[in-house]
C-alpha cells in the first residue's frame, strides 16, 4: 500500500436538510451524511475501525472545510479536486485541525475536541463503517 500524506482542505459548501447535512465537494458531487446530527458536549471518541470525517462550518453554516482522519484509501488527487483534507496520525498522536478543533489517537480510535470559545462556526463528526453511520456536533456544555 503506498504512503497516504496530509492534505489542506479548501471550503466546501454545506447545506442542512431534513435527515442529514449535504457536503458540496469543488468537483460537483454532493455527499449526504445521515443525520440528523447527534448533540455531544466537547469531544466524542469514535470506536476502533470508524472512517472519522470532520466538517467545521462558518457561523452561518453554509460553507465550511471537511477532514477525513487517518484515511488510506482515498488518493490525493481525489481529495484536492474535492476540497477535502485529510490528516495521518500516528498511534497516540495529536493535531490541530482548526483553531479550536484538536484530532488525537489513543490505541485505534479516534478523539474529536472541540473548544467551541474559539472555533466560529460549527463542528460535525461522521463516524462510519459497512455497517453504520454516526453523525454527531459538537456542543458547549448545556446546550
């Protein structure tokens, strides 16, 4: 298998509809992830073998930028005529994705951190597999 590297996302537009929200990638596809979105306070941690996609938004939440963690399977050339990024990290590894947003390992699964006195818009997690779909945002506490 070749080596999979980091890559920028650019903005994507985004779009929230009955039952999940639309990511509308640069090439002209529309991927829609099934919702809607679980309200989870802080950080979620996505079990073992989960593809882990992060979408932060805009205030408004019209537009926004989309990271798959540790994704080996999509090439680079896919992703940038995507607008989407992806991040590698190792075993017990830690990263900013945005400010205010931290991506980190512990053993096989993956931590979404979200400081949400930072970050200026919204922040979604899709976690899923063959078997099923996750969707979660990040919230402040009481919300």
């Amino acid at each position: 298998m070749s080596q999979r590297s980091n890559v920028a996302p650019s903005t994507v537009g985004v779009d929230f509809v009955e039952g999940g929200v639309v990511v509308e990638y640069l090439d002209g596809r529309d991927v829609f992830y099934h919702g809607p979105p679980e309200p989870v306070e802080g950080a979620i941690t996505a079990p073992p073998g989960k593809e882990v996609h992060v979408l932060v938004t805009d205030p408004d939440g019209v537009e926004g930028v989309m990271t798959y963690v540790n994704d080996r399977n999509t090439h680079e050339e896919i992703l940038e005529s995507t607008g989407v990024g992806r991040v590698m990290l190792e075993r017990d590894d830690e990263e900013v994705l945005y400010p205010g947003v931290t991506v980190s390992t512990a053993g096989y699964s993956i931590r979404v951190e979200a400081d949400l006195e930072v970050v200026d818009g919204r922040v979604f997690v899709f976690a899923e597999d063959e078997m099923s779909e996750h969707a979660y945002e990040l919230v402040a506490e009481g919300e």
